[in-house]
C-alpha cells in the first residue's frame, strides 16, 4: 500500500481468494486485511470482487451476496445493514445477505465480509476440512475390512481430493492497490505457485485494475 498506493475510489486493499462450491467456485473477501471496516469499505470490496470474478473469465455479471448471521433483511448490524443499502442502488448484481452455510452453495460468485470475520471463517473451513481429512483416514486404517474398503473406493476418494485440493486454490490477491499483487502460501510447490502466477496473468491480461 506504501509503494504502489490504492485506485482512486479505494480507502483500503481487501484479501480475496477462490474457494470450491458445489457448482465451481466463489471469491470470498476480505480475509485478514481489515479487521475494522465501514459500509463504503464493503461496498467497494464488492466492487473489487465482482471486477475480479470477471477478469478471471469467470462469469460478466457476477452474483454477490453478503456475509451475514441470517439472510432476512432485519439482520445484522449497522454497518452490514447500510452495505446493502448501498449495494441495493448501485448496478452490481447484489442477491442479498448469504449465511455461513451458503458461502459453497455454488448460488454465489463473490461474498464480501469484513477481515475480521472472514479470517476467522477462512481458518475454520480449513480446521473443519483438516478434521473430516483425519477422519476419514482414522476410520480406513481401523481394520482390515476398512482398509479393503479404502481400496475399493480410491478412484472415489481421489476424485474428492483433486476437487478440495488446496493447491489449486493458491494464490490470494490483494486487491485496490494501484498493481497486479497476488500472494502465495509459504508451504507451496511448484503446482500450487503456478495456480498463483495463472492468477496474477489473467488479473493483468483483462485489465483488473481499469475494471475496478
């Protein structure tokens, strides 16, 4: 943010990353950059996500919902309240408010929160991931019979991990700043840190930041 500065119209970069759906995938921002955040702030980390969703070819009128605890228009705070006011008059595609439940329910290309909130749902969809990951593994290795089980059911179990695989999902941008800035995990191979350069060119290649 020092260096490249933000767009004009932007107060504050926003996290944004691509997690699985039962359809495809959903843009989830922001995840760790603010902690405190306004309703402009969430209206324009709306913006950033659905200009995102498009320069990854992914869809040209993306579907934004917005995290909240329920999804009748009563709900939630001040600040979640006049986001949607604000999201209800502008032009973007803005479906409503989206519970914890519906972030995979594939209904959605883009769901904005703030990072306070969408860190701590980031890394409890990867603790819950982790633990049906041990589960599974647990209950295969209990007895023989299991471990048959396992073997007959590995092109089903494959299947289920190429689509959760983390590494596919490398790559996190960090988006409003005045540049193409993407960043990827500490742990990544060359197959995960390829996803994240892939990501970083089709940002450039559709022109992310004059979308924004």
């Amino acid at each position: 943010k020092i260096i490249l500065k933000t767009i004009d119209g932007i107060n504050r970069p926003a996290i944004c990353t691509s997690l699985p759906t039962k359809k495809g995938f959903v843009q989830v921002l922001d995840l760790g950059a603010n902690v405190e955040c306004d309703s402009n702030n969430l209206y324009q980390f709306s913006v950033m996500g659905s200009s995102i969703v498009q320069s990854l070819e992914i869809s040209n009128n993306p579907k934004i919902g917005l995290l909240n605890i329920g999804s009748e228009e009563y709900k939630g705070n001040t600040v979640i309240k006049s986001a949607a006011d604000l999201l209800n008059k502008s032009k973007l595609n803005y479906l409503g408010f989206v519970e914890g439940d519906e972030i995979f329910s594939g209904n959605y290309d883009v769901v904005v929160t703030d990072g306070f909130t969408g860190n701590i749902a980031l890394k409890s969809i990867e603790g819950v991931a982790g633990m049906i990951k041990f589960f599974i593994k647990e209950e295969f290795e209990k007895n023989i019979y299991n471990k048959i089980s396992a073997a007959l059911s590995y092109p089903v179990m494959k299947g289920v991990k190429k689509k959760m695989d983390p590494r596919v999902y490398n790559g996190a941008s960090l988006l409003g700043l005045n540049g193409i800035v993407v960043k990827s995990h500490g742990s990544a191979d060359a197959f995960s840190y390829s996803n994240a350069i892939k990501t970083a060119y089709y940002e450039a290649k559709n022109n992310l930041l004059n979308n924004i």
